[in-house]
C-alpha cells in the first residue's frame, strides 16, 4: 500500500479540522482512502489540537503509526511534534511568525519555511490583507504539491465548502492554494513521485464520514421518526446531524432538560409506534439505566447509543476510552432481555443501527450500540457501496385491527416465541396498559394486590425465551487471520480496526497472529467463542481500559481467561506498533514497565510549563537521574529559553510515579 | 370537537377496581376523569393515560383506555414520547406531588415552557402515601410525618405560582370533594389546546391526617362564582398565592399561546406514525454526497 500521514497542529479555533477536512475530501475524491483522528480537548479556543490524515490508496483502518508531513500552525506545535516526522519527510510552517530550530528534527527531513507576506504579495495586492486563518489554505496548497495531489480536487473542494459565500471569497482561498503550491514547488520535490490509484475506487463514491454519522444514516434509513438527545461529547455530533437534516429525512429532533428526560422520551415514542433512538456518552447513560429496565419489561422498541469516553465521572470529556462494557452490560435493575451490540468501524455502526432497529421491533426490547470517541468522531472514508441503501423495514409482530370474535387481546400472551404481538396505542379493541410494574398477560399489576408467583415465573420465562431467538439471528464471531496463528488478539469496538493493522506488522517481525473481535455482547455467543479460543495458543486482549472489560467479560461468559492484556488507558488511541511492542514483550515475559518514557516525561514538561505560565521556556535535555533522596529514580528534564538557548530551569520528574518532586529555576 | 357525542361514564370502566383505600381522594379523581372522557366523546382506543409511581399513578389500571405505567418521576417525558409520535391520542397524564412536583418536576418545568399539547392531573395529597406517609414537596410547614418528627420546616412548593411562570397556558385547582366541578375542570383541561395542569386536592386518609375533607371543605371556594378573570398574567399569578382560611378552586389561567407541535417542521406534517419511513435512493445519494 501506498501512504502518506499528514499531521496538522495548532490551536482550536485556528481552523486546521477545515484544512483536514479539505486534504481528506480532495484525496478521498481522487480515490485514495483517508483515516483521520483529531486529538483535542475540551476547550473552544487555545489548547493543543492535533489533527492525524492518513491517506492511502488501499482501505486504512486506523491513523497510523507515520508522519510524513508536519503542518505546525503556532509555535508550541513546531517545537512538540516536528521530531514525529519521518525520515524524507516535510515540517512546513510559516517563517514570517515562527522560528523553526533544526535540532528539533530528524536529519533527512526538509524544513520548509512559508514566507507567507512574499508568497502572498500578488494575492493580497488583489484581495487585500488576509486573515490569520488563511495561512492554513496556504500551508495545504504546499501540501498538496509534497503529496502529489495536485492541486484542480482542493480547489473543487474549496469552491463547495464556500459556494454559499461570495464568489470573492473563492477565488482569494483558490490563488492562497495555488501560492502554497507553486511556492512548494519552487523548493523541494514530491516526498512521492506518483498515486498508483485503483480505478475501482477512482470511480465510485468515497464519502469522508463519521461513526456518528454512520449511525445517524442507519437509524433515518431505517425509518427512526423521533430522536431525543441531551447535549454530550462524543455523541453530539448525531444530534447535530439528526438537527439539520430533520425535515429533510423527517425525523422528529427533541432537545430534552436531561439524559432522563432522552431516554423515557425515547421510550414513550416507541409505546406510541414510531421507531425512535437516543444517544449519549458514558455519564448520560448512567442517568438513562432505570428506564433501560423499564423498555425491557414494557417491552419496548427503543434503540439507545453509548458513546464511551475517557471516565470515570466528568473524566476525559473528548478523549477516547473503552471502560463503559460493564456500565452497559448492567444498565438497570433486574434481567431483561436486550440487545448489546459494539460496532467495529465507520461502515459497521450503520449496519449495527440497522439491525438495532430491525431486532429492536422483532423481539420488542431495548436495543444498546456502545460506540467510543476514536469510531463516533473520528471520519474515513467508506465506498458508498458499502451502505445498504434498500433497508428493509419490518416492524415486526403487529396487530393492526382486532375484534371481539378473536377474543380478548392480550398484550403480553405468553407465546412459544417470547414475542407477544404488539397493538399500537389507537388501534380499537387492543387496549391495555404499558405497565413498569411486572403484570400478567393482559397487563394486569402482579405487583400488589394480585401477586401471583407462578404468573411472574412464566412472564419472566416468556421474556427471557427472547433471546434465544435473537442469538440466532445474530452472526456469530469469526477469527481473522491465519488459523494456525502463535497469538490470538482479543478485541472490540474501534480497536479492531488497529490490532487488524498490527496482524501484518506481527507478521513481518515474525509473530503469526489472528484476531477476535466480540461485536455481540448481549446476547453472546458462547459456543463459537469457546470454540475458537479453545484452539487459540497465546490469547492476548487489546482494549482502551485499564482493566480489560472485555477479557473479563468473555471469562465470565465462557471461563477461559486470557493469557495477557495490552492496555492503553491515557486517552489516546492505540497505534498499531504499541500492539507490536507489547505482544513481544508478552511472549518474553518481559514485565509490563510503567516507568515515564522519554516522551512521556516531555509531555508532562510541557505540561508543567503551560499550567505554569511558562512558555517562554522548552525542555531541551533528558536524562537519568538514580535515586537521590525522592525514594525512585527521575528524569532530570533541563529546559532553556526558546529566543536565546540560555538554560533557565530544570525538573525531576519520578520514573515510577510520574511525581514533579522539583521544579528549580535557575 | 364539533361532532361531540357525549359517551356514559361506565364506557371507561376499567378491568379491575382500583385498590386505593377506602376513602381515597383518587377515587373521585378516577370518576371525574371518567366524566370529562364521557363529556368530550374521546374514544376509549384514542385516550393514552400516563402515570409514574404512587398510589395515584396505579390509575392508568383502573380505567379503559391506553395507558403506561411508568416510572417515578418520569411520566412526563414518557408521555411526551408517545404524545409526539401520535398527536391524533388525547394524551393525559395521572400522578402524585411526590411524582410530579418532586422527583420528577424538572420534567414538567419542560413540558410547559414547551407548551405540549397534554393534560396533566396532580392528585395532590400533600404526603407520600404509597411509601406510608413521608413529607412530600407540598407537605405544610410544622406538619409532623414519618420524616418530620420534629414537624416539617421546608417551605411547601407552590405548583399553581409555578405552571403559571413557567409557560403552562392553562393552569387549574380542583377537589376530589366536588367532583361536578372537578370533572368540568379536567374536561376543559383536556379540550384547552397547549399545556394544562389541574391540581388537585386529593385527600389521603391514611397518612395525612392535616389537609383532611373537612379541612378543605372548610377552606374553600369557586372561583367562577366571583368575577374573577382567568387571562391577566398578574392577576392569576397573586390569586396563586391566595391561602389559608379561604382556598380558591375552579380555573386561575387560561391564554392561548403557541404549542409546541405547530412549530416543529416535522410534527407539522401530521402524526408521525402515520409518516413514511426510511429513505428513497435518490435522498440517501444526496445525503453521502454532502460528505465527499
């Protein structure tokens, strides 16, 4: 495969997921494929962001372990990352603002400066003075120079994005991009000569999408009438989608005082008769168990989505995480069958919403998507073919007209089946009570005055008889990869998409590897999953947690407990060589070191600098210290003045725990 | 309305009897609501009664009709679901103060300032009765409960003052103890298009041994017997704070205001049960082709 990563860093409010987003949809419109992730914080305007585009001519599951070019838009960006870049790789920044220090770079790697008040000259004698903004269009001109993307797909791009603004404000960003282009040219060459495209992709659709995106459209195709949603990152972006196409797709939005409030709206909407959803992040749907229960024992059409992100409590607001399996397994008092489904990449969250909706309505139970930040927010490109366009809606078992002739009409009839045909409200002679309390078969309260042992037992029966149904209705887990593999590697959610990447580079290092990924939590398949690990040699989970949920799940389900876990649980995604690194060290039995590595102990300078007021300062040297009075050993971090190089500080950070146990200015 | 045919009271009974205790204000609640459905003609299958917890919200039981049973607190936004999916069904939901002006009063803040096209009945006991007599979020001041040995020493919530200020645009008192005019009351409160809330003084004779029948009956009085004006702001909201040794009943506000549903672009189109579903292939294209 062919690839090119292009990282863009700045702060928010600089614009740079605009000049992402267009690099993405240019490439994405010439038949090349993109990943991208956008590492950010919750933060509108200031902080760090740190934007990841990998382009490449075959499908690409994840962002990568490369950097191949480096746009820096502040100088804090220029000093943090221009190190990242590959060997032949670029760092373009703009040398009107900013210094760039060589050092902080490899050998091989060009360094291309943007005069940007010389390159613009002409332009801005035509257009007037630019905004601070426009550096970007300059910068991604370059960037399509150094990337051989040519420059005709950006500007269709750019020419969409603006075609609501005036056409003046087009032709100022066109001549910007052709500047960066022609002002990259006249510096250095292509870091690759030419795209080796597949004419398949070249022609079809490559839309630049999202996981919540994915899941907007599935729940719309699939006819959802009513979304109900609180405001919460990273589930946002469904109800902005859901907003702004409401009339258009004819989905009913509702904004709701609170998470309580989305789900039992939700749930009111399915007992009305419309097929409904709601979405939220980790702590929403800690507000929303109660009602999940009562959706099971009404039983209740509902499709809810869990965006997990770094928790606990308010946590890691936009970072990405993994720890909410458990949260959702036990949403709600009491068993109850429901659906727990996690899908796995862009194009799986719209195929898991639709078949969401579609078991939702069949077996009449909540269905749960647990999606995560790094599959929810981040985009990719997917060929549009890959989306069931032609849903199928069947809205299961529904009594449509009734009369006394058929006899009493019995809402929850205790059927061989588990599912009890469904009346909407409004339909004559079907009338009954959608009751919290447990009930009988025509939903009488068996709760108070009519207790009845046996009654509970066979309705309990009844619904539970549910999901034996609904498991064969689901595809059971398939191993990935080689059959006769050394190390099998467990996981789920969007971290399929990396340890898939990470099989190849096993491979390649000599390390035969397969992979499982559990998609159906609830109900699961405990057969085929005891089949497949019971063959597996080394079993290893790779999970964004701390604890390895899914390890743990999967022992609890079938009693075999993995062999070793590789965990990342700092916010940020797995790459796929942390995979590689960790299974060696797993299958040498080296002992998982937590000790601060280099970069890690750069991060919490900088760190330190910024809560500090700072920034004048950049840590320059690390080094180690043995023990000396703090009970571990430290880095000993230096830092200097960035205008003069003059030393002006120094830190010792704990190797073990991560302490500042002194900061000394010197 | 035009072609009302006025329906006998026994069309809403429902399949078991209600197991309140003898003497429970619900029960008069239960006829009137009955009543007001006769009154107006709405078809059993095209009323939806919502309810919460507590000895009130077990009504939904006890009357032919649609119904959820929901959970504490929650009967409003349930019903607010359902009411949007079918705006043809006369939405009504039951409950207690302890459901309605505590756990779950954040929702009906909501739903009035949203002024939903729904009915909303308090059964207002002024205790917590299914739980056996606790202080509840209208409890009086000094009154001693099973939580206030020492006599309660919050002030009691004023739901009336509050449905008034927060966009309610029809806002009512009732008592269990004059079903005529209560069942009047529910009836124009169900008729009224936007957001109705009738409090009701509801009795509990087993665990409120305050704000008894005599006690009220003592108290009050009917407003449309005195030249009092239902759509002057001002008016209605002092006319709130009016207790003590004379307690009004009968309707404190009433104005026409724009509902909810009116405005929404998609609920506009009718009810959405009754809309299409899913995607043509043309709308589906258009919506990737906004992402390339």
């Amino acid at each position: 495969m062919q690839e090119i990563t292009v990282g863009i860093a700045g702060a928010a409010g600089d614009g740079l997921d605009k000049s992402g987003d267009t690099l993405a949809r240019s490439s994405g419109r010439m038949g090349l494929h993109v990943y991208a992730y956008n590492s950010y914080q919750s933060i509108i305007r200031g902080g760090h962001i740190w934007l990841k585009v990998r382009i490449g001519n075959e499908k690409v599951y994840n962002h990568g372990d490369n950097l191949n070019v480096l746009i820096a838009l502040n100088q804090d960006s220029l000093e943090r990352h221009s190190l990242e870049v590959n060997d032949g790789g670029v760092v373009i920044f703009n040398s009107d603002k900013f210094k760039h220090d060589s050092a902080l770079q490899k050998k091989s790697v060009f360094s291309l400066g943007l005069p940007m008040a010389q390159i613009t000259k002409d332009t801005v004698a035509k257009y007037g003075p630019l905004q601070p903004i426009m550096q970007n269009t300059i910068a991604l001109g370059a960037v399509m120079y150094l990337c051989s993307l040519g420059v005709e797909e950006a500007k269709a791009v750019l020419m969409d994005t603006f075609a609501h603004k005036d056409q003046k404000i087009v032709d100022l960003n066109i001549s910007l991009l052709n500047d960066g282009y022609a002002y990259a040219k006249s510096q250095t060459k292509p870091i690759m000569s030419q795209w080796n495209i597949n004419a398949e992709l070249k022609k079809s659709m490559l839309p630049f999408i999202t996981g919540n995106e994915a899941i907007a459209l599935g729940a719309v195709a699939s006819g959802c009438k009513f979304y109900s949603a609180y405001p919460m990152t990273p589930a946002s972006t469904i109800l902005h989608w859901m907003a702004s196409h409401a009339k258009q797709v004819g989905v009913a939005v509702k904004q709701c005082e609170d998470e309580l409030s989305v789900i039992n709206m939700a749930i009111g909407a399915g007992i009305g008769g419309v097929r409904s959803m709601c979405a939220t992040a980790g702590g929403g749907f800690a507000l929303m168990t109660e009602a999940i229960g009562m959706a099971g024992i009404m039983e209740v059409p509902v499709v809810c989505v869990e965006v997990q992100r770094g928790g606990p409590s308010t946590g890691l607001p936009t970072k990405t995480e993994q720890a909410d399996l458990f949260q959702v397994y036990g949403a709600s008092q009491g068993e109850f069958p429901k659906l727990i489904v996690a899908p796995t990449t862009v194009s799986d969250a719209y195929d898991a919403t639709v078949e969401a909706f579609h078991m939702a309505d069949k077996y009449q139970l909540p269905a749960l998507i647990i999606s995560d930040l790094l599959l929810s927010e981040h985009p990719e490109t997917v060929e549009a073919s890959k989306f069931n366009m032609d849903v199928k809606i069947d809205r299961g078992e529904l009594v449509t007209s009734w009369n006394e002739s058929m006899g009493k009409y019995k809402r929850y009839k205790f059927t061989d089946s588990g599912v009890s045909p469904r009346a909407l409200p409004g339909t004559a002679n079907t009338l009954y009570v959608s009751p919290s309390d447990d009930h009988d078969e025509e939903s009488i309260l068996i709760s108070d005055m009519y207790t009845t042992p046996a009654t509970r037992k066979k309705i309990m029966e009844k619904r539970m008889r549910k999901m034996d149904n609904l498991l064969k209705d689901l595809t059971p887990p398939k191993l990935e990869g080689p059959d006769d593999a050394d190390v099998t590697l467990l996981c789920w959610g969007s971290t399929y998409g990396v340890v898939k990447e990470s099989l190849e580079l096993l491979n390649k290092v000599g390390i035969k590897a397969n992979l499982l990924c559990i998609k159906y939590i609830v109900p699961f398949h405990v057969k085929e999953v005891m089949e497949i690990l019971n063959k597996a040699k080394k079993k290893y989970s790779v999970e964004v947690n701390f604890t390895s949920q899914m390890a743990r799940f999967v022992r609890s389900e079938t009693g075999i407990a993995m062999d070793g876990h590789i965990n990342r649980y700092d916010g940020e995604p797995i790459e796929p060589t942390f995979i590689v690194t960790k299974v060696k060290g797993l299958l040498t039995n080296k002992p998982n070191n937590t000790h601060l590595t280099e970069a890690e102990a750069m991060d919490m300078a900088y760190h330190y600098l910024r809560t500090h007021g700072l920034e004048s300062m950049r840590p320059v040297k690390f080094s180690h210290e043995s023990t000396n009075g703090h009970n571990e050993p430290t880095w000993l971090v230096e830092f200097a003045d960035k205008k003069t190089g003059d030393a002006t500080a120094k830190l010792k950070l704990g190797a073990f725990t991560g302490s500042n146990h002194e900061f000394v200015k010197l | 309305m035009s072609t009302l045919i006025e329906l006998p009271v026994e069309t809403y009974k429902g399949p078991v009897d209600p197991d309140w205790c003898p003497g429970c204000g619900d029960f008069g609640v239960l006829k009137a609501l009955q009543m007001a459905s006769g009154k107006l003609g709405i078809a059993p299958k095209d009323m939806l009664i919502v309810s919460g917890i507590g000895c009130s919200s077990n009504l939904p039981g006890f009357i032919h009709s649609y119904g959820i049973h929901s959970l504490h607190g929650r009967s409003i936004p349930v019903a607010t679901g359902a009411h949007l999916a079918n705006t043809d069904l006369h939405v009504v939901v039951t409950g207690g103060d302890g459901d309605g002006y505590g756990i779950g009063l954040g929702h009906l803040l909501h739903a009035m300032r949203r002024n939903l096209n729904m009915t909303y009945l308090v059964m207002d006991n002024q205790i917590y009765g299914l739980t056996t007599g606790q202080a509840s979020p209208t409890t009086g001041l000094g009154q001693k409960t099973k939580s206030t040995p020492i006599g309660n020493f919050e002030n009691p919530l004023n739901p009336l003052a509050l449905a008034i200020t927060s966009g309610a645009t029809f806002v009512a008192r009732g008592f269990s103890g004059e079903q005529k005019q209560l069942s009047d009351l529910i009836a124009k409160a169900i008729a009224h298009k936007g957001f109705s809330l009738v409090d009701i003084f509801s009795p509990c004779v087993t665990y409120n041994k305050v704000n008894t029948y005599p006690w009220f009956k003592e108290r009050v009085y009917k407003l449309e017997e005195t030249d009092f004006t239902t759509n002057d702001f001002h008016a209605s909201l002092t006319k709130a704070f009016e207790w003590g040794d004379k307690i009004p009943l009968g309707v404190l506000y009433e104005v026409d205001h724009p509902i909810y549903e009116d405005s929404d672009p998609v609920l506009s189109q009718g009810p959405l049960v009754k809309q299409k579903l899913g995607l043509d292939k043309k709308l589906f294209t258009e919506l990737l082709q906004e992402l390339v």
